[in-house]
C-alpha cells in the first residue's frame, strides 16, 4: 500500500510477511555462512590429524624397512664366519661397508665383539666426523638393549640418536646362529642412516607427504603439525614438522560464491570434494597395503601375507589343493661368489619364471631368504606333476646375464596334496619333508609327499 508523506512523495509501505522473508533470508544466511566456516574448520582440523597419521605410519615402516635391511646381515652364518671368526677385512670392507652404503644409502656400518670390542667400522661419507667410541657409547649400548628385549626371532631393533650434532636412524642386532635361530653372544651389528633435509625430501616424496623439516627439540611446535623423534631411552631428541595445507582456503571462494547462487550447488560441490578425499585416501591405503604385503625384491607375497591368505584357501577351498615348497640350490654360493646384488638379480628372475609358469588364480609367495612357496588351486596328481616338473625345467635350462657372468640355476622342490582334514601349517610340514628328501636326493628334483593313508600305514 502506497501512502503520500508531507513533503508529496509516495512511500512504499513494506508487508509484514515480506518482512519477515526478508529477515528470515538474512538469518538463514548467517547461518549458512556460519555453518559453512564450521564446516570449513572441522575439513582443516581432519586434514591436521590424518597427515599426523600418515607421518607417524610412513616412519614406522620405514623403521621396519630398515631393520629387515639389517636383518639379512645378522641372520646369516657367513656373516659370522667372516667378521668374527676369520676377520676377513676384504669381505667385511665390500659387504658390511659398500654395498649398504651403495644401495641402502648408509652413512656408516658398525661391528662389535666380545660385548664392546670393535669388530669393524666403515664411514660412507667423509664429512662424517664419527668415531666408533662415539657411536657405541651414544647409540650401541641402548640399542643392544632394545634388542634384547626385542621378541622378534632376528632381534633387530631401532631408534633415532643425535651423533656429532646430527640425528640418525639406527638400526641393528645380533648375529643369529641360523640352525639355533638363537642370539650369538657378544655380537652386534648397526648401521646408521642421517635423517637430514635431503633424506626427508626422498622420503616425504616416497610416502606422498608434505615437505617435512627437522627443528630442534626446544623449539615450540604446533603438536597437530609436529612429530617428536624419541631415543631408545625414551627422551625426545629433534621434532619434525611440517608446513599445514588448509583446504578451506581452496574451498572457501567456490562456496561464498554458489551460496549465493543456490545452496543446492553448493551442497553438491562439497560432496564431490569429500568423494574426492575419500578416493585420495584410499589409494594411499592401498599403497601402504601392498608395501606390506609385497616382498620388496620379488614383488610377491611375503611371507605374513602368504600364510594369511593360504590358511583361508585351506579352510574354505572345496575342490584339492596342493602346497610346493621351493628352494634355490645353493643359492649361497651365488651371494658368496658374486655378491647380494647378483643374488637379488638371481632371486628376481626366479620368481618371474615362476609367475609365468602357474596360473592367475594360484598364489605364490617368498617365505625366506631363497625359499619361496606356490599353492596350486584346484589341482590333481597330475596336473601337480606337470607344473612343477614345468618350473624346474624352466629354471634348470634358464641362463641371466648379470655384470660378472652368465649364471644358471637349479631348484628343488617338494609338494604336498591336501585333502578337507588338512591345515596350512600340516601342508607346509609335509612339503618341508619332501623338500628335504628332494635335496638329499640330489637336488634338481620334484619329491611329492605321500598320501594321507600311506602317512597312517
């Protein structure tokens, strides 16, 4: 309704119920805008919390990474032989010093005997300023500790130290007697990694984290986007952190603009945005899940992995299957005569034949240093006989070239048929026998467990 006011103009008068349109609008938009600032700070606060978590299990891993690096080492006689027994400088020099320093960018390798003795001492880096006391009396002395603690068969352990002013990983263990799976009293080996910018650059890289930087451990840190690096006793020694993204920041423009447009739109773009999350997360998961699962060298199931997945097949699996144990014939002889690297070239090329000899749906994995295990599904004596006796060949006729020489292999191999009263771990005992009654048959050679009935007779 129109009114005219003293001067002679018109005045417009406003209805009750556009007013309170009008003022309905504006409260719900403040309130849309104020849900959508909350919204915004619970997305940063997520965001703070899972790159916390994806910090602290990429270090555990790499942790775990390291300690089986070393643990080739430890549980290996000849390991033994060669630094304690015979002392062969040349040996120690070529496969405690440079390979590790080579191909596990390790600044320094470390030795002892009799308890604290020095068994040897390599620096991969001149501008390492460590001595051996140094390191035993910093780092050694508390790690043999851990170690001793360790409930793991190879009794490798780690931790991070400050040495000469600089922060380390360190990792290490006993020698391991490899008949007793027992400790070798008085001895210990460690290698030593410095945790410095470029290391975190790699690593941040590897493990799809943002760029991470080391600050002193007085420094004052948020804790949402900080990890402090503890020593084995427990005492925080350096703090990494790193620079926080803020999706709101990216999200924030997009949304003040399509509320203003319709909130529908909004609404949908939000959502895209989470799926998006959700699918980034996941593939991260699932990278974190084959590293894992998957032997590192060979690529195939490790040995967790395997048994998990075989126990189920055992249990659930209603057609006949069967279990076969392989091992490298003198597989030592090739780390022994040309070294790890042409013994890890030798292991990779044998699971390839492998993998091109069985079938999609059968599973196989490397359960040992040289020792690897397939389960053929759905399976008779047969077929068995023929696809086993088909690997052997393969491996037997089979020559790679590595930088030395040209190398050739043999393989032994013993199998063993289930039946519904099986378990893994009774398959894998049969197996076992009839490995060994390959090898001390001569080796190069298929031996297949006896019957069930046979067994009993």
């Amino acid at each position: 309704m129109a009114s005219i006011n003293r001067l002679g103009y018109k005045q417009i008068a406003i209805s009750p119920l556009a007013s309170l349109v009008s003022r309905l609008l504006v409260v719900s938009g403040g309130v849309v805008i104020a849900c959508t600032f909350y919204f915004l700070s619970v997305i940063d606060k997520q965001a703070e919390e899972d790159v916390l978590k994806r910090v602290e299990l990429a270090i555990a891993l790499e942790r775990k990474h390291r300690e089986h690096i070393v643990s080739e080492y430890t549980y290996w006689d000849e390991a033994y032989t060669k630094i304690v027994v015979e002392k062969d400088t040349d040996w120690i020099d070529t496969n405690t010093g440079k390979y590790l320093a080579e191909a596990y960018e390790y600044d320094f390798t470390i030795g002892v005997v009799d308890h604290e003795k020095k068994a040897f001492y390599f620096i991969a880096d001149d501008t390492v300023l460590l001595t051996f006391d140094q390191i035993y009396s910093s780092s050694l002395r508390y790690l043999k500790e851990l170690s001793s603690r360790s409930e793991e068969e190879t009794k490798t352990a780690s931790s991070f130290f400050m040495l000469g002013g600089e922060l380390y990983l360190v990792t290490g263990g006993p020698l391991i007697n490899e008949e007793l799976a027992t400790p070798r009293p008085g001895t210990y080996i460690a290698a030593g990694k410095r945790i410095d910018s470029e290391y975190l650059q790699v690593f941040a890289e590897n493990y799809y984290l943002p760029t991470l930087t080391q600050v002193q451990s007085t420094a004052s840190v948020d804790s949402q986007r900080s990890l402090r690096l503890q020593n084995a006793t427990g005492a925080t020694i350096s703090i990494i952190e790193w620079e926080q993204g803020h999706p709101s920041h990216e999200i924030l423009p997009i949304l003040l603009l399509l509320i203003l447009v319709v909130l529908g739109i909004s609404a949908f773009i939000v959502q895209r945005i989470i799926v998006n999350d959700c699918a980034a997360r996941n593939a991260y998961e699932q990278k974190l899940y084959l590293e894992a699962t998957t032997d590192p060298l060979t690529k195939l199931s490790n040995r967790r992995h395997f048994f998990e997945i075989g126990e189920q097949l055992v249990q659930n699996e209603m057609e006949p299957l069967a279990v076969v144990i392989i091992d490298i014939d003198h597989f030592k002889k090739i780390n022994d005569n040309y070294g790890h690297q042409v013994g890890d070239l030798a292991l990779s090329r044998f699971a390839e034949m492998c993998c091109r000899e069985i079938r999609a749906s059968d599973i196989i994995g490397r359960i040992g240093g040289e020792e690897f295990a397939i389960i053929l599904l759905n399976v008779d004596l047969a077929i068995v006989n023929e696809v086993t006796e088909r690997i052997r060949k393969r491996v037997a006729e089979s020559n790679f070239n590595s930088e030395v020489s040209s190398l050739s292999m043999t393989i032994s191999l013993g199998v063993a048929l289930s039946d519904q009263a099986h378990t893994l771990e009774h398959l894998i005992k049969r197996a076992d026998g009839a490995l060994y009654q390959a090898k001390v048959s001569g080796r190069n050679r298929v031996v297949i467990s006896e019957q069930v009935k046979e067994e009993s007779c």
